[in-house]
C-alpha cells in the first residue's frame, strides 16, 4: 500500500509540473511556466520528451534495483502474445497521458484529474462487457456517485464555455476510458510479467508513439528550449518513480485497492495546485472532486467485499 500512496503523491506532483508548462503559474509565489502554447501537438511534443527522458532514467536506474531487468525485457519477444497485451498496455497509456496534458492545459489540474476518473466506472462496465461480471446495486450506486461527483466539475455550467475548455474535458473523459483499459490490461500482464520490465516496455511504448505521431509536425521540435526540457527532466524522474511504484503495487494488491488509493489523486492534485500555484476551485467544484473520490473508494471496497465472498465460498 505504500507504493501506491507514494505513486498518488508523484502523480500528483506530475500533473502540477504539466499545468505550469502549458501556464504561467504563481509557483510559490512566483510566476512561471507558460512555455509551451496549450494545443495537441505541444501535448505531444512533451510527452515525447518526458517519455524520452524517463526511458534514459530508467535505462540507468532499473538495473541497479531489478538486475534481470533487461533480460526479462528481451525475452518477452519470444512470447508474441504476451508482447503484444503488454504493447497494448502501452498503447492506451499512451493515449491516456496525451490526452490528459491536454485536458490539464485548458484545465485546472484537479478538474482534469477528476474528471479522468470517470475510468473506475468504465472499468466495471467492461468487466461486465468482457467477463459477465455483473455489477451489483451497491456498485451501481457508487457508480451513480461518481458521475454525479463529474457533473459538479464541469466548470461554469449554465454559461458558454471556452471551446479550449469544451475540448479539455472530453480529453480528459476519453482519457478516463484509456485508464480503464490500462488497469483491466495491466492487471493481466502483471499476473506473467514483473512490475519493472513490465514498466520499461510501457514506457518504450509511448516514446515510440508520440515519435511516431510528431513525424507528421517535424517543426514542432523548434518549440523545445531549456526550460522545457529541464521541466521535463524533473517530470521524467517523477514519472519514473510514480509509474514504477503504480505497477508494484497493482502487482502486490492488486487492481482494485490500487483504484482505491489512487482515489485520492483529484483531491491531492487540486490540493498541491492551491499549494503550490495558488489554483483555486469554486465550492461546487470541490465538492464533485470529493462526491468522485468517495465513489471511487465505494466501488473499491465493494469489489473487494465481493471478492472476500467469493474466496470464502471456494474455502467452504
């Protein structure tokens, strides 16, 4: 459990890293960031180079904590099927991580991050889709809280709002849906591949796709100057340590007590934001990030009560 209270904290931070880059932002009182324009491609354009740097990082580090590391990497192409699920995993973090530093540019970051945690809710309904897993009344319930929770985000409701500010939140409700697809995917590897090497892939894969989709805007690069790329070093190492610590603890707790802790992470990012950038939430918005964290944590303990009674039966 403390690997992933510690992921919660490092994730948060990240996120508050990302707001300052896209915006300029009080940091302690002092204004910076604002460095890169918000827009999909600058999303994409840092991604790439906090994935650049974090694979560099963890070329260097992982060894020294896990030896085999690399090894175990290798050999995982001898298994095509395996490979490819863990590409998968890779793929919708991928997808999750561009999406969200869009949501978060046009957003403020707690809002970002609650509104990503619309995935718990979509992870029950494909497991119902995938497994037959049919979710009982207190779950639908919780369900019902945690939507509720998101319709108290949406910023200004009633008014017109920016069209950045439209687009950032259906970013960050895509993303939700990329989560949701990781943690089910994730789940699986980790059940045949170590947390680290599985880690390493999951990050080679998304430096592979954000190169890939940035071939098509070459001149993005000429944005990247030394403020950004020492951003995305502190964001690399942070990453690093928060993604390293969100997969040892998926792998030693499992899923849904990782979704259970990582319930914190809205309230801890608008937290750190008002402590750090001096972001601030009307009452209305806080309180959807609260009705979200505590749907979150029901649906977690549900599932976990679920499962307590489906271990007794096989006992008996």
């Amino acid at each position: 459990m403390t690997f992933l209270l510690v992921s919660a904290l490092l994730l948060a931070v990240q996120n508050i890293i990302v707001r300052v880059v896209f915006q300029p932002s009080p940091v302690f009182g002092r204004v910076l960031g604002g460095w890169l324009s918000p827009s999909p491609v600058n999303s994409l354009l840092f991604l790439q180079l906090r994935a650049l740097l974090t694979f560099g990082v963890m070329l260097v580090v992982l060894p020294r904590l896990y030896p085999p590391v690399l090894r175990e990497a290798i050999a995982l192409a001898r298994e095509s099927a395996l490979l490819w699920r863990v590409f998968a995993c890779g793929s919708a973090f991928f997808l999750t991580a561009a999406l969200l530093y869009f949501a978060i540019a046009q957003l403020p970051a707690g809002i970002a991050i609650a509104l990503l945690f619309v995935h718990p809710v979509l992870t029950v309904l494909l497991a119902w889709i995938l497994w037959g897993d049919r979710p009982t009344r207190a779950r639908v319930l919780a369900m019902v809280l945690v939507c509720c929770g998101l319709v108290f985000t949406i910023p200004n409701r009633g008014v017109a709002l920016p069209t950045g500010t439209v687009w950032g939140a259906i970013a960050a409700l895509v993303a939700g849906g990329s989560v949701a697809l990781y943690t089910i995917g994730a789940q699986r590897c980790l059940q045949r591949v170590r947390p680290i090497p599985f880690s390493l892939i999951v990050v080679a894969t998304i430096l592979v796709w954000s190169s890939l989709s940035l071939l098509w805007v070459p001149e993005a690069i000429a944005h990247l100057n030394s403020k950004v790329w020492v951003a995305g070093l502190l964001s690399a190492a942070v990453t690093c340590g928060g993604q390293i610590c969100l997969n040892a603890g998926i792998y030693r707790v499992g899923a849904p007590t990782a979704a259970l802790i990582g319930a914190v992470e809205p309230g801890l990012t608008a937290l750190l934001a008002w402590w750090i950038v001096r972001e601030t939430l009307p009452p209305q918005q806080a309180i959807g990030i609260g009705l979200v964290a505590i749907g979150v944590v029901a649906l977690s303990l549900n599932r976990q009560a679920d499962r307590s009674v489906a271990f007794e039966s096989k006992e008996n």
